[in-house]
C-alpha cells in the first residue's frame, strides 16, 4: 500500500462462512425488503461479487478489506457499536476509523450510486 493512499473498511451486516452465505442468498432472493445488508444486495449476485463492483475497487486509490459483522467484533471490537453495513476509512494503520458511509447512507444506494458515493468521499 501506497503511505498517502487510504484504508478502506466494508463491513456486512451478515455473518461470516458457507451456511450464513447460503442463507443469506436465500434472504436477499426471496424476500429482498427485509434483507438487512444493503451492501451485499448491491455488491452481490447470487453467488459472487458483481464484475463492475470488483473493477471499481481494483482502480481505486485505496486499500479494501472486507468483513463480516462476526469478524468485525474479533478485529475492531471498538467498532462494535456502529450500525450495519458501513463503510469505515483511516489514512494509516496508527489511525482510528472513520465512518465514510454509514448503514442509513448505504440503505437507498444502488450499485452505481454506492460508486460514486465511494468516489466523492475519498
């Protein structure tokens, strides 16, 4: 990583592993409404990570790191506390995070929104 370029945090608001990504592409295909993680119904096909989201983060001036809300507590226990999904930045490692979206930002975005959104805040 480049020392001037920023992290980026992605936190789902789902758990982690095989069985919860099942039930969750369940959730998200039947009932989309009560889904809660609008990131990964935006960022997210049935099975993987929608091409132009994957481009998007590949060409951006940023490192990325996914998490789940379960690993989320593991890593960043002082992020426990936030709404999910959201989207956490810091300029370094020495730093704390940053809301850069939070869940209520993240709730009406689509794909190409969440992009720019993405975009304008870095």
């Amino acid at each position: 990583m480049n020392a001037t370029e920023p992290e980026l945090l992605f936190v789902y608001n789902a758990n982690a592993g095989w069985l919860n990504g099942v039930l969750d592409t369940l959730h998200k295909t039947f009932s989309p409404a009560t889904y809660p993680c609008s990131l990964c119904a935006v960022t997210y096909g049935a099975r993987t990570m929608y091409p132009e989201w994957r481009a998007f983060l590949e060409r951006l001036p940023a490192q990325a790191q996914f998490l789940h809300r379960d690993e989320l507590r593991q890593q960043y226990p002082e992020l426990t506390g936030q709404a999910l999904p959201a989207i956490f930045r810091r300029q370094s490692a020495a730093e704390a995070w940053q809301p850069l979206l939070t869940a209520e930002q993240l709730r009406p975005l689509d794909l190409p929104a969440l992009m720019a959104a993405v975009e304008a805040r870095l």
